[in-house]
C-alpha cells in the first residue's frame, strides 16, 4: 500500500513562482495557499504538497535549493503599556526563511 506524506511548507512569495515550476516538471502535485505570517503579518505562501513517503527528501532538497532566506528590518509601531511617554520605535531585523515545513503522515487520500 503507498505511504502518502502531505508536506506543509511555509515559504516567502518570492520563492513561490520558481519551486512550484520545478516539482510540476519533475511531476508533484501542490496546492498553493495565500497565507499571512503571525508575527510580521504580511503575506507569505504556504504550500500542499501530497506525495510518497519516499518521494519526501526530494521536495525537501527543491525547497532547500529555492527557498532563501531574507533579511527584514521591522518596526514596533505601538509601545508596551507603561512607556508612552519614554518609547522610542525602535527597528529589530529578523531573518525570514528560506522555509518552515511540517511533514504529516497521510490516512487516506481520495480524489473524487
Ligand atoms: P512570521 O510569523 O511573520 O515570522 C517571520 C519571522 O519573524 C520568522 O521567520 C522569525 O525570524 C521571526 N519571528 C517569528 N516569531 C518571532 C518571535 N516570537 N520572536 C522573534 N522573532 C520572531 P521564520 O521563522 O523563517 O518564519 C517564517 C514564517 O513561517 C512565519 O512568518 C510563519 O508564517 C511561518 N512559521 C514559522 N514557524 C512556524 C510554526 N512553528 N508554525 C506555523 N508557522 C510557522
């Protein structure tokens, strides 16, 4: 019987276009989900992808070969409770991917 995976992978949207161009040609099937991350809040691209058990490490290197990480400068734009007189915004640089992804193992997949 097949052991099917879903690889859950939460990549920039910058990156979207090339990967899902290279796991059609190489034959896996996705889902493309618009998403938003729930510390920057701004959006990002989280990725279905359902294929064999044995299939998982090659998703995984496509997605180590097209996913980078980015750099991100933010700034607080509210101040914690008790400094609204001495706050000053400050800019905090957090690194963003290359990818976050979660590998699940699959019950049953059925396509009707
Ligand atoms: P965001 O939640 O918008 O996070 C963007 C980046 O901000 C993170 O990059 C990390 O560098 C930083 N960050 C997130 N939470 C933080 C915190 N509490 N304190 C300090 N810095 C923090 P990545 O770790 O590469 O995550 C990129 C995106 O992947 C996330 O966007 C989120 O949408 C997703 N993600 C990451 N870890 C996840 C998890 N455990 N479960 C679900 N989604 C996750």
């Amino acid at each position: 019987m097949e052991d099917l995976k879903l690889v859950v992978a939460v990549i920039q949207d910058k990156d979207a276009v090339n990967l899902l161009q290279l796991m059609a040609e190489e034959g896996f099937r996705a889902t493309k989900l618009s998403s938003t991350g729930g510390f920057l809040r701004e959006g990002n691209t989280t990725l279905l992808i359902g294929c064999e058990a044995d299939s998982v490490e090659r998703v995984l290197d496509l997605i180590r070969e097209n996913c980078r990480p980015r750099e991100r400068t933010v700034t607080a734009q509210s101040p914690p409770s008790g400094m609204l007189d001495s706050y000053a915004p400050f800019p905090l640089e957090v690194s963003v991917g290359g990818a976050t992804v979660f590998v699940l193992d699959v019950e049953k997949c059925v396509q009707i």
